[in-house]
C-alpha cells in the first residue's frame, strides 16, 4: 500500500520537529493526528486481551487480577519497544495461540507447574533473541515448509475455539466415554454466548475492524440485562487501584531446565515454533500493507523481530504467556499508521488500562468464549493455503491441524506433523525437498515420543 499524503491539517514544524524526526513521520506520509487515530484503533481491536488472558491464565491456577496486571505491562513494554526501538505501527500482547498452548497443554495438560511453564516462555524468548541477533532467522523460515507454517496457524485456530466452546459448556466431554457432545441448549450462559457470537460474526462481515472487542461489550451489557452477569453500581466496580503484581512478578522457575530436561525442551521448542513464525508471518504482513516492504525483505525488520524476543522475555519475567505480534495491528495501519508514533499511542492505552481490574468480574465465560470462537474462525482461514491436492502435504497438514484439538495439545499436532512430513516426502521420491533441519527436529520428537516421554 503506498504511503498516505500528509494531512494538511499537520502541526507546523517548529512544534513537531523532534517528534517528525524521531518517528520519520514526513518521510512515511503520515502525521501526529492520523497515529493517535490508527493507535486508538488498533487497541480498541485488540482490548479484549486484557480480560481473555487473565480468565484462560485463571483456569490454569494463576492468581486472575495479576494476570491481569502483568497482562497489560507485558503489551506496554512489548508495544514501546515495538514503537520506540523498531519504529513499526504493531502492537504487542500475550497471544492466543500460545496462551491456549500454556494453559491447556503445559500446566493442564503435561502437570507443569506454571512457574516453571513461565521459565519456559522465558527461555524460548532468549533463543529467539539469538537467533535473530545471529541471522539464523532466514535459514529456519526456509527449513520449515509453508504447508507446516499454514497447519499449525489453522489448527491452533481449531483449538482456540474448541476452548471457546468447552468454557460455556456448549460442547462437553462425556467423562465416561471420553466423546464430545453438544451441551444444553436451555442454559442462559450457553444462550448468551450464542448471542455473543452472531453480534461479533456480524460485525466482523460488516468489516467492523473493532467486532471482538465491541462484540465482547455488547455480550456483556446483555448478560447484565437479563441478570446472568453481576451489573457494576458504582464506580470503583468499574476502575480502582491497579491489583498487586506481587504474586506472579519475578515467579520463573528454570529447574525444569535439570529436573525433566525433555518435557521442559519440549516446551521450549514448541513456543519457539509457534512464536517464531507468527511473529514473522504478522511483521510481514502488517510491513507490507504500511509499506514497510522493499524487495522482499522488511526495513528494519530485524529490530522488530528483536523486539519481539524481548517482550517475550519481560511477559514471562511478569508473569503471562508469550507475548507476540498481534495481526490487529493492521486496523490501524488501515486506519493510516505507518510508525512506532502508532504502538507507543497504543501502548499508553494499555497503560490506562490498568486502572480497570474490577471489569474481570464482568467479563465471564459467556462473555469471552465468542471472542475465543472468532479468534478461530480467523486463524482458521489459512486452510485455504494448503496444497491439498499434493498428498504429501495435506497428510502432514491434516495430521498437524486435527491432532491440535484432538488430543487437546497444539504441541502433539506439530510434532506429528514435522514427523510425518520428511516420511511422505521419502514415499514421493522427493527427499531433496527437506531440509536437514526438518530431519533433525523430526528425529528429536521422535526421540522424545519413544523414550524420553516415558
């Protein structure tokens, strides 16, 4: 997309010098006013972090208003950074994808205690810094076939929703049987969630670039209406103090590290995979549509990805998920963002924020699960980009996105997948097609599966 002619409204130079200056406002054809509008937006589309991560994070036994604390500081410092370090109109916060992975899979799903799921968030952080910091980047986005990229972003998607359905109870596991089952249709929770989500689809085919946070508001408002969600009488029900950060800041546990080194690497690695390749696909996404995107490459892409790996790093040491590159980030830069002036307006936002803690007991299941659902149905769309006409790439495919929510771990879908991968190749006669990192990283799950698991 090409770069917006600046306003005729613009201050004059004398008062914004330094700001035009720091920020290359004039070389990107943009002004002060058009960033605060695009950062505005931009939050407005991506607020309803600030409640679905401390409910998820909550279900996995992290004390819930911290969460939220560290939560909202977790996309301030990530954002800034992204904003003053990079200069890049993306914003930063705990991403779904990896929060579903931390809650579900590592604490609920492997028994880790999330002190030590937290070192592991902060260890795959550092090795992304690295290998950013030593250009082995480009190498491992070729390693990895696009298939792979495509299967894990679709069956996270997949994940992510069946969380959204199992939170309201509109789907439910038959304990005996182990069979998923449609819940009651008579439950006012399971009703409003329903509500909730044809608001945020409409929205969302309406081209509503704010429909999930909007979507969540409008599900809440009703849930008041109808006596099934707490209505706020006052105002301290709506802002008060910022709760204490005490009980998660500073809790990483590296032990895992000695103590089950295969779980905790396995842990390790899976982040880095998911992280990896979202933040590049998001970067280079949102850069191309703010015109960031010279021959292929990102200006100033590196500083991006670093900025990444080091919200990672300050997320985990506050205590919440991995923190990435979110894709709302492009309602802003359609809304005229084209640099950092854009994330810091974003990220002081999420500042203000802060202040908002007792709206946790507002936002409930109900009021989450369409947000989780929507979340989905978005990241599900990269089905379409997968060749399946080419056996051996949609058997890896199938398996990576169906085992996700199958066997109820996007770790288990990515490793079959990798695993499945260099073997169809073989049976296809195209083993020149792998790379010998793919052969390596499948030898390593497979290892894991056999022995190291037991």
């Amino acid at each position: 997309m090409p770069p917006l002619k600046p306003e005729a409204t613009a201050a004059t130079p004398g008062s914004v010098s330094w700001i035009d200056k720091f920020f290359h406002l004039s070389e990107r054809g943009t002004t002060i006013r058009r960033e605060l509008l695009a950062g505005a937006t931009t939050f407005l589309s991506m607020a309803y972090v600030l409640f679905v991560v401390p409910q998820v994070l909550s279900e996995a036994g992290m004390p819930k208003e911290s969460v939220f604390v560290a939560t909202a500081l977790a996309s301030v410092v990530g954002t800034l950074i992204m904003g003053l370090y990079a200069n890049y109109p993306v914003a930063q916060a705990p991403g779904m994808g990896l929060l579903a992975f931390f809650a579900y899979s590592v604490v609920l799903g492997m028994n880790i205690p999330w002190p030590k799921a937290l070192g592991a968030v902060f260890v795959s952080g550092f090795i992304f810094f690295c290998l950013v910091l030593f250009h082995v980047r480009e190498a491992i986005i070729a390693a990895i076939p696009d298939s792979l990229k495509y299967a894990t972003s679709a069956g996270i998607g997949l994940f992510i929703a069946l969380i959204g359905f199992k939170s309201v109870n509109l789907v439910v596991i038959n304990p005996e049987a182990g069979i998923p089952r449609l819940g009651s249709l008579h439950d006012p929770n399971i009703l409003l969630a329903l509500f909730g989500l044809a608001v945020t689809v409409i929205l969302l085919a309406r081209r509503v670039g704010t429909a999930v946070f909007y979507g969540m508001v409008i599900t809440a408002i009703t849930g008041m209406l109808f006596g099934l969600i707490p209505t706020p009488h006052h105002l301290s029900d709506i802002a008060g103090s910022i709760p204490s950060l005490q009980p998660t800041l500073g809790k990483l546990d590296f032990s895992g590290l000695w103590l089950h080194p295969s779980a905790f690497l396995f842990v390790v690695f899976t982040i880095l995979f998911v992280d990896f390749f979202d933040a590049t696909g998001t970067l280079l996404a949102v850069g191309n549509q703010a015109g960031l995107l010279r021959e292929g490459r990102l200006v100033g892409g590196g500083r991006a990805l670093i900025s990444d790996a080091v919200a990672i790093m300050a997320g985990a040491w506050l205590g919440t998920s991995s923190t990435t590159s979110y894709i709302e980030s492009s309602t802003g830069v359609a809304a005229g963002g084209r640099t950092g002036l854009t994330a810091v307006t974003v990220a002081l936002l999420f500042l203000l924020g802060l202040f908002f803690a007792p709206l946790l007991h507002v936002v409930t299941p109900a009021v989450t699960a369409p947000a989780l659902i929507t979340v989905g149905i978005l990241m599900a769309r990269n089905l379409l980009r997968i060749r399946w006409e080419e056996v051996d790439e949609a058997v890896p495919a199938f398996l990576t996105v169906a085992l996700m929510p199958l066997t109820y771990s996007i770790a288990n879908g990515i490793a079959f997948g990798v695993m499945a991968y260099p073997l169809m190749k073989v049976v296809r006669g195209k083993r020149k097609d792998v790379h010998p990192f793919l052969w390596g990283l499948a030898g390593v799950f497979l290892l894991y599966f056999l022995v190291l698991s037991q």
